[in-house]
C-alpha cells in the first residue's frame, strides 16, 4: 500500500491583484495511516514543505480549525 490522496490541487490567490503569490501544490494524504500535508511546488509538491501530525488527537484539533475557519469565511464569500 501506498499513500492515499484526499486533496491533490493547484492554489493561489492570483484572483487578489494585490497579493503576489506564486502558485503551490497542496496535497493531503495518508501516508501508511499517518496524517500528512504537503506543500510545495506544482508538480513537484513532494520537493515542498510537509506537516505530519504527532498523534490523531492534533489532526482532529488541525481538522476543526480548518471547519471554524470555512464556517467564518462562508458568510463573506457567498
């Protein structure tokens, strides 16, 4: 078994002409059931930054952020 991507896509906030941002690949994976993100280069995101999570319990707090932050932002971008 390898690892299993969740989320494999190109970001950037190239829609926001103030902000010069380069474009970055963001994968989330389970790398042999270990949560992992991964940022770095389009198509070359494995050269990139990557976060692995201690323990499930710090995903868990990782993953509820990310779900405080969605539900504060949906106001704004509906």
């Amino acid at each position: 078994m390898g690892c299993q991507f969740f989320f494999d896509e190109e970001v950037s906030l190239d829609n926001e002409p103030r902000v010069r941002c380069i474009p970055q690949q963001v994968e989330v994976l389970d790398n042999h059931s270990i949560p992992e993100i991964v940022i770095g280069p389009v198509g070359n995101a494995h050269h990139g930054n990557r976060a692995t999570f201690n323990d499930w319990k710090q995903f868990e707090k990782f993953v509820d952020s990310v779900n405080r932050l969605r539900d504060r932002l949906a106001g704004i971008n509906k």
